[in-house]
C-alpha cells in the first residue's frame, strides 16, 4: 500500500466533520482554536475533507499507473528474449531443413553422376571393341584387294607365264593318269599294227601316231613297250604286262 501523507490541518479538518471527543478534551487546544463562526466551522471541515480525499484519489491512481508500467517495463525484456529464442528456433529449424533438402539432393545428383560415370564407360569400352573389328576387318579387306591386285597384275604382264603354267599343270595331271595305264601288247593285220592298253576302266585299242589323251600321241607300239608323248617332250613309256 502506497505511503500517504496528511498534514496537520488535514488531520484537524477530518476530526473536526467527526465531532469531539467529549472523553479526550484539550483544553489549550480548545483555547488555542480561534473562535469561527458557526456557519463558517460547518463549511470549513467538508472543504478540508474534500480535498484530502481528492489528494488520496489523486496520489492512489498514480500510483497504480507506475507500479504498472513498471510491470510493463519488466515484461519488455523477458517478451524480447522470447521473441529471440523463437527467431532462432525458427532458423535453425529452417537451417536443418534446408540442409537435409540439400544432402538429399546432392546425393540423387551423386548417383546420377556415377550412373552416368558407368554408361559412358561401357558406351567407350563397347567403342573400342567396334574400333578394333572395324580396324580388323579394313586389315582383312585390304590385304583381300592387294592380292587380287597383285593377282591381276601378274596375269596382266606375264600373260604367257600364266598360261604356260597352266598347261604344265593339265600336263603333269595327263602323264599321271596314263603312267597308270597297262600296255597289253600288239597286234599285226593287215591294216597294220594296232596296240592293246588297258586304261583301269576299259580296254581300248590304238594305232601308231594316233591321238591318245588330248594332246599325247602314241608315239612308239614294240612287243616290250609302248611310248606316249607330249608336244612338250615329255613321254610315258609303259612296259608290257605279261599274263601270269
């Protein structure tokens, strides 16, 4: 409760609207007190107490306003403090999530990188090993075209050297088929001398000077041996074969 403070006037004022105590008489206050007039002693006291009590009234509400902007002023730190705290849960809230957004979007982008990564690292391995068939198969294609260059080249200035090699080869093929044939021996008429060989199928009959294979004459028709030759030179000789 706030202190009030009454003066002494006050005090005689409010005693006086009260009345006298007959028990607590004073008789020097009594003689001291001036003498006033009835009238003016009654309109006296209620002036005096009037403005007491708009004293107390005047001194009681300032004295609330104070105590409650003191309280107001007491709650002004604690609703700033309060205020800090939320701000900052806030942002380190906001903060956690925003960092857990970006991890999270750092790792998907991490292993789209490395799946990428393996693509082109099989896309380049699948490469190379196209590169080197290719490369393979131009060394297969070029070596081929070189040959039948240098095939047609050959046969374009030696002519006669293939065509001779040719025939040495139908040649050799020739003597070797009649080298297995069998002379038989021969016969004399009177149309002349023919011979009898026996060429592993059948038997066939031939005169002297007559065509045998192609180009191979029958040269020479004995009683021991028969003699093919070739325009070459070359010559069979086969021996009678006598039955057992």
């Amino acid at each position: 409760m706030p202190l009030r403070k009454i003066t002494s006037q006050s005090f005689d004022a409010i005693l006086s609207v009260l009345g006298d105590d007959p028990v607590m008489q004073n008789p020097a206050h009594l003689a001291a007190e001036p003498d006033l007039p009835p009238r003016q002693q009654k309109n006296s006291a209620p002036q005096a107490a009037q403005t007491e009590a708009q004293s107390n009234l005047s001194i009681q509400p300032s004295s609330k306003i104070g105590s409650t902007l003191a309280a107001s002023a007491n709650l002004v730190p604690s609703l700033i403090g309060l205020l800090c705290i939320c701000t900052l849960a806030w942002m380190l809230y906001a903060l956690n999530a925003l960092d857990q957004a970006t991890h999270s979007q750092f790792q998907a982008l991490e292993s789209k990188t490395l799946a990428l990564k393996q693509t082109l690292a099989e896309q380049e391995d699948a490469l190379a090993s196209h590169q080197e068939e290719l490369m393979d198969q131009l060394e297969n294609i070029q070596a081929t075209s070189l040959a039948a260059a240098n095939r047609n080249a050959k046969a374009t200035h030696y002519p006669l050297r293939q065509e001779a090699l040719e025939r040495e080869r139908t040649l050799k093929t020739q003597e070797s088929n009649l080298s297995r044939w069998q002379y038989l021996g021969i016969s004399k008429t009177g149309q002349g001398v023919s011979a009898f060989f026996h060429t592993g199928d059948k038997t066939i009959v031939l005169a002297p000077n007559s065509p045998v294979l192609e180009t191979w004459v029958l040269t020479e028709a004995g009683a021991e041996y028969a003699k093919i030759t070739a325009p070459t030179g070359k010559a069979v000789i086969l021996k009678l074969k006598r039955l057992p």
